[in-house]
C-alpha cells in the first residue's frame, strides 16, 4: 500500500503497523544504522512477543538491543549476539528463543525474501553444526544447503535521505543491511534523517527505490551513546547511560 | 587475553609480512585489529569490512569520529582514497566468491588438520558466528592469532577440536605468542618460533603433532 507520493506518515501513525508476536525486521550493524525512533516508538506503545530478525542485537542500550533490555522479544534471529549480554542471558534462562545463521547467509536470506525468491543455495557451514538438520541439494557436482528465504510483517530501515516517494540515500556505513531488510517487509518503514521534494534525488544516486517503501517518518535522531564515546569520555569499559 | 600488549604487538607485526601488495584484507576483532598498525602504506591494501567497506582506513583523530562511519566492531574507522560503501550482501558476496586474499582471525582452539573453532562454547559462551563461518571458510589464505594455551594453561592447538567447529581445514597459519605453524596437507609445520621461546617450549605446550624443520628461524 501507498499513499500516492507523499509516503510521509507521523510516528502515531506508524505505530498503527505494530502489533504484538509481530515478526520484524530492523536494519543496523552493532546498532550503527539501526532507526534510534522507531525502536523508540515500539517501545512506547507496548508492543511485545516480537519475532525479531536483525543482524545481532547491537547493544543492551542501543538499537535493536534496547528491545532485547525490554524483554519485548520471545524469539530471534540473528549472526551474534556477543556485544549485547542481555540477550546472551536472556537466552541460557530460555525467555529467548535464539537462531544463530552466519552473517553472509542470514543478508543473502533477506535478500531472497525481499526479490521474491523462495530460498537460497548457500555452503557456508556445510561440515559443522550450521550443516546439521538441513536440507541439502548437489548442483554441478557441489552441496549446497537450501537456506530458505525471510520475510517479516513488518520491516523498519535507517536512511539518510529520501524523497516523498520513499526513494532512499543511506549514509557510509550505516548503509548495511538497510537495504536488505527495506525489500522484505510486508509493511517497510524508512526512519530518515532529510525528507526532500520528489525529483530532487539523483535517481542513479538511489541505493533503494521507492516502490519497497510503504512509508517514512521523521528521524529524531540517535538518542544514545555509542561505545567508543563512552570509553573516551570515561575511561569506563560499559557505563550503560541512563535514558 | 592475558598476552601483554608488547607480546600482541609482536604476533600483530609477524602477521603483518604475510600481507602483499594489492591485497583484499579482513582484520578480525583482538590481535588481528593490531595487524593494520603494522602493514606498509606503499603496499596499497584494500581492508575489507563486514559491515560493508573496502577502503578502510585507520582510526579518524579524536574530535571528528562520525557514528556512520565504523568498523565492523562499531568502532570509528576513515577510509582510503578508492574506498566503496555497499550493502551487507555485497560485503559477504566478496567474501564469498574468494575475491579475500587474507583474513585474519582469532581462535579458541586449532586442529592440527586446520579445523578451527572460534564462536560457541556450549553451555557457557554462546555469542553467535557473526561473519566468521564465511571468512574463514571461503578467505583464499586463513591465518589465526591466538594465545598458545588458555588461561589454564591448555593447549590451543590440539589434535582435534573438542568445541564445535567454525570450519574444517581451514587454517593456513597459526602465530601465537611462541611460535608460527603453517598447515599444509592437513600436516602443522614448525619453522619459526617467537624470541624467547624455544622449540622445546612450543613442544610442551602444543597439543597436536608437529612436524619440525631442520631450519628454524626466530622472529624478534
């Protein structure tokens, strides 16, 4: 669904996307590129038994972790989890249920998911535990396993800039999976730093057209404190900002 | 880690040589980081990262840090003249299609086969692989940086793993803090060990069989 060619919404009206044991997507790499608002707003209206499919969990203060710390999520998909040890308790107590996929396959997941393709074939951890229980197929004389595609009711991305038709310029490295998860959502969200008039974009400049976007809302901004800034500030190793 | 950062640096720089000119480069998390210090501007490396760059430079002067742009650590990176940014599909499909000359990793244990185990202790560190099933299964050469034993004084490097495994066969090189083994033909060579350390030291607290060169050199 569109709305013509303005796809601005208001956060109230995003958060009408929401729902509970909804299955989501976010963006981000250890939270850089992760969209600081709309986790934000997931928060604010109570969403929780989120089936959530990101990259890790970033940290227990930052991006997708924040929802880890909340204990807004039931089940998880995702490469790592090492940076947020919430998540890792979480986990050995069985209140979350983890699926760890190697970083390469789980993008190469999404991607499928996002061009409508059924799975891949992959024979990244063929030979170790990532192999075991998987269907497998040979092709020209090499295994691969079938890794099947993903996709989730709704899919939340960070870009830099977009115009109103929801065509979107990420910013260095907080591209990552942004463009990815942008394609694979029933409902895909853009949280954007600068909304500019439609024709104003470069169109060879678009990392992410406009038709995998249903809708975007302002950004606030990132409303934490990364690790390194905490380390150089304080010398301290964590010291978890209040929020 | 318990290495002290003067034994870190040393493993960073021997680590260093194996990088040549031109090379596509991925530095992991710990000691490998270290190994950037060291490589030569003139040799014109491309440092590969996961979360998606080819280009990175080193770390930006205190002051301009820019929480876009990092590592794939989360730390602030700059990048080279030449460098790209792309999406995390495009970051794993150069890894793998081969396109890595060196990836550089650390390791909870080593077989002397090369069979690697480095993202999952069950039952206690279950942190996730991250990206290091794909770098070390489909980098063209895998050297890893590690402690010799654990914090027990266990040997790393053992006849077979008894974690679960990150890859089969995969390492080329192994350099810890008291010597360099290279795997070839599922065989773990000694021809170099680290000062002070001898080849009787390494003996000992190896768990694995090694075969040992009549010439052993000694890296300072």
């Amino acid at each position: 669904m569109t709305n013509g060619v303005d796809k601005q919404i208001s956060l109230e009206s995003a958060s009408a996307y929401f729902h509970n044991g909804m299955s989501l997507m976010i963006g981000g790499f250890g939270g850089v590129g992760a969209p600081p608002t709309l986790v934000n707003l997931i928060l604010e209206k109570d969403i929780k038994d989120i089936f959530l499919i990101s990259n890790d969990t970033g940290f227990p203060w930052i991006g997708p972790g924040k929802l880890i710390t909340e204990k807004r999520v039931k089940k998880l998909i995702a490469s790592h989890i090492g940076s947020n040890p919430e998540a890792g308790k979480q986990m050995q107590e069985g209140s979350l249920k983890v699926e760890f996929v190697p970083q390469g396959t789980l993008a190469e997941k999404i991607r499928a998911g996002g061009m409508g393709l059924g799975g891949i074939l992959v024979d990244v951890g063929l030979g170790t535990v990532v192999g075991a229980n998987k269907d497998k197929v040979t092709v020209g004389n090499k295994e691969y396993m079938i890794e099947p595609a993903l996709t989730a009711d709704v899919a939340l991305v960070y870009a830099k800039k977009a115009d109103r038709y929801g065509n979107l310029i990420y910013d260095k490295s907080a591209r990552n999976t942004n463009p990815l998860v942008a394609t694979a959502g029933q409902i895909t969200i853009a949280e954007v730093e600068e909304i500019v008039p439609v024709g104003s974009l470069d169109p060879e400049e678009i990392v992410t057209p406009g038709v995998f976007v249903d809708y975007i809302i302002q950004s606030k901004g990132v409303d934490w404190k990364w690790v390194w800034e905490l380390k150089q500030g304080t010398g301290s190793q964590e010291g978890q900002p209040s929020k | 880690m318990g290495l002290g950062i003067e034994t870190r640096h040393r493993i960073a720089r021997r680590a260093a040589l194996e990088i040549k000119k031109g090379m596509i480069v991925n530095l992991g998390i710990g000691i490998p980081t270290l190994v950037a210090d060291y490589i030569e501007q003139d040799l014109h490396i491309m440092l590969h990262t996961e979360n998606g760059i080819l280009g990175m430079g080193g770390s930006p002067q205190p002051g301009t840090e820019d929480g876009n742009l990092s590592n794939a650590g989360g730390y602030p990176v700059s990048i080279q003249p030449g460098a790209s940014y792309f999406d995390s599909a495009t970051a794993f499909g150069i890894i793998r299609k081969g396109l890595l000359d060196v990836t550089i990793l650390g390791a909870l244990e080593v077989s002397e086969r090369g069979d690697i185990a480095n993202w999952i202790v069950p039952g206690k560190r279950v942190p996730g692989m991250g990206g290091a099933i794909d770098l070390a299964q489909k980098a063209k050469k895998v050297i890893i940086l590690m402690n010799h034993t654990d914090k027990y004084g266990n040997p790393k490097i053992v006849s077979n793993c008894s974690l679960p495994l990150t890859v089969r066969e995969g390492a080329d090189m192994i350099i810890t803090e008291k010597a360099v083994f290279h795997c070839e033909e599922g065989k773990l060579y000694l021809r170099e060990i680290m000062s002070p350390y001898t080849v009787e030291d390494v003996i000992q607290t190896t768990g694995a069989s090694i075969v040992v060169d009549e010439q052993i050199s000694v890296f300072q």
